[in-house]
C-alpha cells in the first residue's frame, strides 16, 4: 500500500512513500471498528499535519511502517488508535483473540509488528492475545 502521493500543486516529493491507513483499513479488520473520518489518514516519512490536496483533506502523521504493510501491521496502528477509531482495547483484545484462534491473521506477523512498530502497551496486548488464542484452541 506505501505509494507516492501526487494530487496537485502540493505533491510530495517523489521519494516521500506513505500509506492510507484510518477508518476504512480499520474497519475492514472486522474487529470492533466502524469509525468515519471527514479526512483520509496517511502516514508519511517527511511531513505532519492537516492538508488539502486537489480539494481533499488528508491528515499527514510521520510514523515508521513497512515498505508494504501486511494486514497485521494494521491491526497494531489500529490497537494504538485505538481511541481515533471509536473502539476500547476491551473489545478489541476479545475479538483480536477470537481472529487469531481462527488464525485469520499470522500470529507470528502481528507479533513482528508490535514489536517494530507498536508501543510496549501494544506489544502486550498482542502477546496476550496470542498467548489466549493459543488456550482457545
């Protein structure tokens, strides 16, 4: 998903990659989230703030992410999001828990993930729903 981002006047520089995440990544998850913004969420690794581009909202944030992210990189900016999105980490610890025991997503991968990209918080989280889908089984 990482891209170039090209709309208009105010392009971002060609070596500038950056990736759409937010609601409707999240909410594609199936875990709790059904958030709406009235802006898209990108990632990038130069600029922070809200701007237009060919008269849309973009609110750029400079946060580390994979070259391609994998889904379970997106449950992690979605568990440290958590609050952006409308959902408790209560709920999303149950389903999260409930998706790995299903083993929609690797476990191994998502650990990965936390561990690079997510908080010490999120990378509990993680383990703990990992360590209970595990139980599940």
């Amino acid at each position: 998903m990482a891209a170039l981002l090209c709309l208009g006047r105010n392009t971002l520089s060609r070596d500038n990659q950056f990736v759409f995440t937010g609601p409707p990544r999240w909410n594609a998850l199936g875990l709790a989230s059904t958030a709406m913004f009235p802006a898209t969420l990108a990632y990038n690794t130069k600029r922070t703030g809200d701007f237009t581009f060919d008269g849309r909202r973009f609110l750029l944030r400079r946060v580390l992410f994979p070259q391609n992210p994998p889904p379970e990189w997106f449950i992690v900016d979605l568990l440290q999001h958590h609050e952006m999105a409308g959902a408790t980490l209560t709920v999303l610890d149950e389903r999260l828990t409930a998706a790995l025991t299903q083993r929609r997503w690797s476990a191994e991968r998502l650990r990965e993930m936390a561990d690079e990209y997510g908080t010490k918080a999120t990378l509990a989280l993680v383990e703990r729903c990992i360590a209970q889908s595990r139980r599940g089984r």
